[in-house]
C-alpha cells in the first residue's frame, strides 16, 4: 500500500511499473517517497510562515497545506518529465531547468524553517531594534513637543526672575530704611524722621508692587505649567500609541531581516541540507543507467510515435488523392463545357443561315 503511494508520487506509469521487477519498483518508490517528504517539509515550512503573517493557526495550516501540494506537483512534474537519453550531455540539457526551479524550491521550503531553528537568536536581535526603535520614537516624538515646552519654560523662569528682581530691590529699600533709623546711613540720626518715613513709604510702596506682581506671576506660572503638564501629557500618549506598533515589529519581512543579521554558515548548511534533498530525485535518475521501466517506456512512446505518424501519412494521403481527384473532375468538366460551347455556335451559325435563305426566298416571290 505504502509502496504503491510512494509510486504514484514519483509521478511513473502505473500499468508499466507494475509489470517491473522488485528493484525497479523500489527505486521509484524511493524518489517518490522523496517527492512526498520534501512536500511535507514544504507544507510545514509555509505553515510557520504564514502564521508569523496571520497569527491564527488554522488559516496558517490550511494555506501551508496548499502550498505543500503545489510543492508536490511541481516536484512530481520535474522528477515524470526527466527521461533517459542516449547521451549523458542530452539528459544533462534538459535536467539544468528542472534543476534551477528545484534550487529555487529549496530556498522557499529552507527559508522558513531558518527562521523556526534560530528564532530564540532572531527574537534577541528583534529585542535589540525594537529598543533601539522605542529610544528613536521618543527622541522623534519630543522633537514635537520639546521646543515649545523649553519656550514655556524659559517663560516661567523669566517671570520668576522678574519676582527675584523685583524681592531683591524690596529688600534693598528695606534695607535703606531701617539703616535710617538705626542711623547707620543717610542722615545718620538715631530715630524715625522725616527721611526715615520718605524711605518707609518707597519700600511699603515696593512691598506692594511685590505682593501684587508674585500674584500676578504665580497665575501665569500655574497656567504656563498647565500647558506644560497638558503637552507632556500629550507626549505620553503619543508614545503609547504608537508604541504597539513597534512591539507588533515582528513579521516575516523583519525576521528574514534579523536573520541575515545572524552569521551565515549554519543557514548555508540549512540551504544545502534542503538543496540536496530536493534534487536527490533528479540526480537519482540522471546518474542511473537505464533500467526495466525506462526502456518500457521508450517502447510504449515509440509505438505511439509511430502510430501516430501513421495517422498523419495516412490523412496527407486521402488529402493528396482529394485533390488529385478534383483536379481531373474540373478538368473533365471544362472539357464538357468547352464542347457544348462549340455545339451551341454552330447551331446558332445554322439557324441563321437558314431564317437568311428564307427571308431571301420570300423577297423573290414578292
């Protein structure tokens, strides 16, 4: 049973194989059970695949499942159309397509697999880009939001130097009048004179140039800080929308990219692994002689060859005669024609002749 599934999937004739001796059935048997395990291979690698793109189990199954069939057909079609030749150089002519489409099988079924072997080295180098891509998003986000954060900032600061200026000559006046009346400077005199109150009054006037700029300054400082926090926060969400989009960078494109990244020996030996198992069936075949079933089916071509070469002689035979036929027959019947021709004008010369003797007699007797 088995036997006769791996023959069907060497793609041979089935009622010329079966009366094959046991060597040569196993033979085939062996390249078809190639065919069919590199499918299975390929079914599986496409499987993986797909679900790093669709992320859902059953439609990656259902899709890798497609593809290893499409696999199988075209391994089956390559190993069925490879026929021994009289000459090594003919058969080695028309191997060279088949094996420059089973290369490019190989890469497809390999590449996927590469990507499931060494996941746990392209998830690292994923880790990297992704931390390296939320720094770059961060950077890019508050170039939006920092300058007008630092010009709020800076807005802030200037207001509360203003407030600093403006303690700092408060307490100088404070500073003038007590010395007054302490009699340290000005007039010198112990006690609260009339300097002493004019100086009292510049600093009591100062004191509430102060209390109503601090009130003033403190109202644009908290809403200054308010756009501040408002922008920040903006910031923020920024940051948290568009941070699933860099944790979501993991898809096929970006794995085949993180792999290239990886050193590139053990994915040439992967390559090769596949390449060599994919074109197992067809050096199989181009390195055997010709066996049992070749020359049965060489005999089986031929005898259709020739029974159909005999058709095609046998048609441009009745073809040739058809047309020799009705050559003769148009020939015979322009002859015909040409003859009823010349017996139509000599009646008509003699009926002429006659109605002339007649109109001629009848002229006489008148």
């Amino acid at each position: 049973m088995i036997k006769q599934f791996f023959l069907l999937c060497s793609g041979v004739d089935q009622d010329l194989i079966k009366d094959c001796s046991n060597g040569e059935q196993n033979k085939y048997a062996g390249i078809g059970a190639t065919v069919f395990f590199t499918a299975l291979m390929a079914a599986i690698a496409a499987s993986y695949a797909l679900y790093t793109v669709f992320d859902n189990p059953y439609t990656s199954i259902f899709f890798g499942f497609l593809w290893g069939l499409l696999i199988f057909n075209l391994d089956r079609f390559i190993v069925s159309t490879i026929k021994k030749r009289e000459k090594k150089s003919q058969e080695l002519i028309q191997v060279l397509p088949r094996l420059f489409l089973a290369m490019i099988i190989a890469v497809v079924i390999s590449k996927p697999l590469e990507l499931k072997i060494f996941e746990k080295e392209i998830n690292q180098v994923l880790l990297t880009k992704k931390n390296q891509m939320t720094l770059e998003n961060k950077n890019q986000i508050a170039q939006q939001y920092t300058p007008e954060i630092d010009k709020l900032q800076s807005e802030i600061k200037g207001l509360k130097d203003e407030i600093t200026a403006k303690e700092i000559e408060t307490n100088k006046l404070y500073e003038t009048y007590i010395a007054e009346a302490e009699g340290r400077k000005g007039t010198k005199l112990i006690g609260k004179g009339p300097v002493y109150k004019e100086k009292r009054q510049k600093h009591d006037a100062a004191l509430k140039e102060l209390t109503e700029l601090k009130q003033s300054n403190s109202e644009k400082i908290n809403a200054k800080e308010s756009e501040i926090a408002t922008l920040i926060e903006q910031q923020k969400n920024s940051e948290t929308k568009t941070q699933p989009i860099i944790s979501n960078f993991d898809g096929l494109m970006a794995r085949i990219d993180a792999l290239n990244q990886l050193p590139w020996i053990p994915s040439l030996f992967i390559f090769l692994l596949f390449l060599a198992i994919e074109t197992a069936p067809i050096f199989t075949k181009l390195i055997s002689h010709k066996g049992e079933y070749d020359f049965k089916l060489e005999n089986h071509e031929s005898k259709v060859k020739s029974w159909i070469q005999q058709q095609v002689d046998q048609r441009n035979k009745i073809a040739d005669a058809d047309i020799d036929i009705n050559t003769k027959v148009y020939e015979d019947l322009k002859s015909e024609e040409e003859l009823y021709n010349y017996k139509q004008k000599i009646a008509t010369d003699i009926m002429k002749l006659q109605a002339d003797t007649f109109f001629e007699n009848q002229k006489n007797i008148l």
